[in-house]
C-alpha cells in the first residue's frame, strides 16, 4: 500500500524587492496550507526577507490580514520609516 503523501500549497499575499547598497533585498510574504481544503488545516502564514546581513530573516503570521500588514511592516522597517517589527523569528 503506498504512503500518502501531503501536498503543500503556497498562497502568495505580498513580494517586494528593494535595491540597496549591498546588493538586492527580496521580501515575499505567502501562506502555507495543505492542498487538501477538507482535512481543516490551517493556512500559516511568513515573511521572508533574503539579501539582509547574509542571512535570510522570517516572522509568522497567524492570519491573512495580519501578513498583509506585516508585510508593510517589514518594509518600511527595511526602509527606515519603522521600527523592526516584534514578531520576528531569524
């Protein structure tokens, strides 16, 4: 009997990229969930930021509306128009 296997499927919420000095800095904010919608598994949400002090930085989200805003968040952060948000996980 073969083994099942769970399929992940990746819901996209935000991308940004910044160019700066060091080079370029991606920031992709999307959601994770199982592909099968019927089992009630929940959508986990994160932002990654690549390109920043050679290591990739991520915060996790418990719901679309706040990855959205968290997303923002992180860019003006990495803009220097906000603090770093509280939320982050490196």
């Amino acid at each position: 009997m073969p083994e099942e296997t769970t399929q992940m499927t990746l819901y996209p919420v935000a991308d940004d990229v910044l160019l700066a000095p060091g080079g370029r800095v991606v920031i992709r904010t999307y959601g994770v969930g199982s592909a099968a919608g019927d089992d009630g598994a929940a959508v986990s949400y994160r932002t990654w930021v690549t390109g920043v002090r050679d290591q990739p930085r991520y915060w996790r989200w418990g719901h679309f509306e706040d990855a959205r805003h968290g997303h923002r968040m992180v860019v003006e952060w990495l803009t220097g128009r906000g603090p770093q948000p509280a939320a982050a996980a490196a």
